[in-house]
C-alpha cells in the first residue's frame, strides 16, 4: 500500500476509535458530572448566604435566583448564580446579597479555566473573601498594586487582572440585570 | 541488557521490578518530574495521581504493543499521543463524576498526564519494541514505582506539614509543623533529599557487593 495512504488511514482509524470511545464515555459520565455541579452549586448558596437555613428557587423574567430564610421564615439574602466571560473561558459563581441588594455577603467560584497558579487562583479563599461585606452600589471595582480604600472595591490579584476584571465585571452586570427585574 | 539478537535478557519478574528501584521512574529517569512535586501535597492525592498514571500506562503501553507492527514509522507518535490522550480523558470524566473533591485537589495535573514523560517515554522506548506481555510488566511495574515514590513524598510532606498521614493526625501536639513543606520548596527539597538517599543506598549496596 503506498506509504503515505497508510499513514493517513492508520491515523483517521485511531483518531476515530478515539473519539468513538471517548463519546461513550462522556455519554455515561455526563450526568454525573451534571449532579455534582448542581450539587456544588446548592451547596454554595449556604457559603454566600451564611445566615441562610433554607432557600427557594425564583425565576423572574428568565433570571434565576434563590431567597434565601433563616428558621423563622425571614428572607435573609439572596443567592444569585451568575456566569461570564473570563480570560479563558466561562466563569461561573454564585453571589450572596443583602435582600435589598445593596451589599454582597459573599462569593463563591463554582467553575473556571483560568490559567492555573495566575487567573485560576480566583477560586482560592483570599481573593474570595475579599467579597465579603463590600458595597455595590454605584459598582464593585478593582485596584491594582494597592490595598482597596473604598467600600465598593476589592484588590485584583497580581498578573490575573483580566480574571479579576471579569469576576468584577460579572458581578456587576449580574447584580444590575436583577436590580431591574426585582426593583 | 540485550542479547545478540536484540531482545531483553530480564525475565519476566525482572521486567516488573525494575520499575520499584533499578528503573525507578522519578528518582532514577527523573522523568514526571511536574506533577510529581506539584501533587505530593499529601499522601492521597501522590495515590491518585499514581493510580492515575497506572491506568493510563498500562492502557497506552498495551494497545501501543499490539498495534506495534501496523502503525507507520513516520506517525507513530502522534498515535501514541492520540491512544495517551484517550485514557487520560477517560481518567478525568471518571475523576470527575466520581470522585469530584480529588478531581478538584490534582486540578490541571490530571489532564496534563498526557504529557507526562513518562507515559510517552515508555510507549517510544518500550512497548513500541516489545511484546505485549513484556510491555505489560514494564508498564505496571514502572507505575507502581511511580505510585509507591508519590505516595512516600507526599506522605513526607504531609506528616512534616500538616501533621496527617493520610488525613489521620500523627505526631502529637509538641510539633510545630513546617508548612514550607506544602509548598514548592518544600517538595524540591523533599525530594532531594530523597534523591540523594536513593544514591547513598546504592553506593553502599555497591560497596557491600565488592567485599
């Protein structure tokens, strides 16, 4: 067989036995891997609404989010899964509010591909923490190289601006997307 | 050693051996060198990744056996990247869907065993030029090797820096731990120490056999 038809062959045999392989695999994993997502997510909303006991699920105008109530039935804060663009690809998180908006009780990095050790490390406690009690209103900002001064701004993390920008940025337009549906 | 006519001279249990000490992938090849102080945080997590490699090896290094004979010279590595690519992909939606809080701890390093120079390094040098059974052994006992030195770095870096030995508490209240060893210096450090023990050994069984 001329050598250059086998190479092809041989090649586009073992690529497709590959992806034959791997799409049944995928096919098997795919919900479970779906059920574990839910299942950080459902539990995030614990860790950004610390008070919360139990939440309810409310969509309004195609936006989901979730009331969140402590044991007497008192809505505590709100829980709202948002998602955007990072540097890499999509981020998604899950942010605690104050009921009337105003403030973020805090934040929680559900999934990211952002470049390990740099971006990446949007997910670890330090940066997330930073979301604890700050202001929302005009807009939650980031400053670079200095420690953050006003109640609305956090400090991105050095050589991840865009990611920083991004989780801000998500933050913000998520925040204001709900203000006009709730308000 | 090879004999005249090119084959291995190592029996069978040799072949599977050689991966624990003679071979020793990380402390001998210093091959997998990334994941190896990037994972060792503590014991379980140097099992997975371990365990991991078993997997992938040994599935790689027996297809790339079998197929030995009707892969073409010239493309051969990008199929042993394609069949490596297809077991660590499958490694990683196991990982994912089964065991997310591991999957989450070894984060990129599972999806970059692709290329992991051991893994490749054994297809090329190995199981492209062997039996399939010899290629077996090979690969099984070079990710034993692998797995047994992940498992003893990071369980030394896990007793001196957080003071658990797979998650259990040992060494008691009068120790402070040294939490360097969670990170990069700590693992380089650890395993030089590790590397030069293996070479002291060595050197005094060499001596020992002298007499």
């Amino acid at each position: 067989m001329n050598r250059r038809l086998k190479m092809i062959l041989i090649l586009t045999l073992f690529a497709s036995v590959s992806g034959g392989i791997l799409s049944l695999v995928y096919l098997f994993s795919s919900p479970l891997i779906e059920a574990n997502l839910l299942e950080e997510r459902n539990k995030s909303i614990f860790e950004v609404v610390p008070a919360a006991k139990e939440y309810e699920e409310k969509i309004l105008d195609d936006i989901t989010y979730f009331e969140c109530k402590d044991e007497s039935g008192t809505i505590v804060g709100i829980a709202l899964p948002t998602q955007g663009n990072g540097y890499q690809g999509i981020i998604k998180l899950m942010v605690g509010l104050t009921p009337d908006l105003d403030r973020i009780m805090g934040i929680k990095v559900l999934e990211q591909v952002e470049t390990p050790g740099l971006g990446g490390r949007i997910s670890e406690e330090g940066f997330q923490a930073q979301f604890r009690d700050i202001a929302t209103k005009p807009a939650v900002e980031y400053v670079k190289n200095q420690e953050p001064e006003k109640d609305t701004e956090i400090k991105a993390i050095t050589g991840a601006t865009i990611s920083s920008r991004s989780v801000v940025a998500i933050i913000n337009k998520n925040i204001q997307r709900l203000g006009d549906v709730i308000q | 050693m090879p004999n005249m006519d090119g084959t291995n001279k190592v029996g069978a249990f040799g072949e599977f051996i050689k991966g624990f000490w003679k071979e020793n992938p990380i402390l001998v090849m210093l091959l997998g060198m990334c994941p190896t102080l990037a994972v060792t945080t503590s014991a379980i997590n140097g099992l997975t990744m371990g365990l991991a490699v078993l997997f992938v090896l040994t599935g790689s290094s027996l297809i790339v056996s079998v197929v030995r004979n009707i892969v073409p010279k010239q493309v051969r590595i990008p199929t042993f990247i394609v069949i490596i690519a297809t077991f660590v992909t499958m490694v990683d939606l196991f990982l994912k869907a089964f065991l997310l809080d591991l999957s989450k701890a070894l984060g990129p390093f599972i999806p970059l065993i692709v290329v992991n120079c051991i893994i490749l390094g054994r297809a090329e040098a190995f199981a492209s030029k062997n039996t399939v059974w010899r290629s077996l052994l090979d690969a099984i006992g070079v990710s034993l090797g692998f797995t047994v030195t992940l498992v003893f770095l990071g369980g030394i870096r896990e007793i001196l820096g957080m003071k658990t030995f797979f998650g259990k508490s040992v060494l008691g209240e009068g120790f402070d731990p040294w939490v360097i060893m969670l990170l990069p210096p700590g693992a380089f450090i650890t395993l030089g120490f590790m590397l030069g023990a293996k070479n002291l050994i060595d050197r005094k069984m060499k001596e020992k056999k002298k007499e």
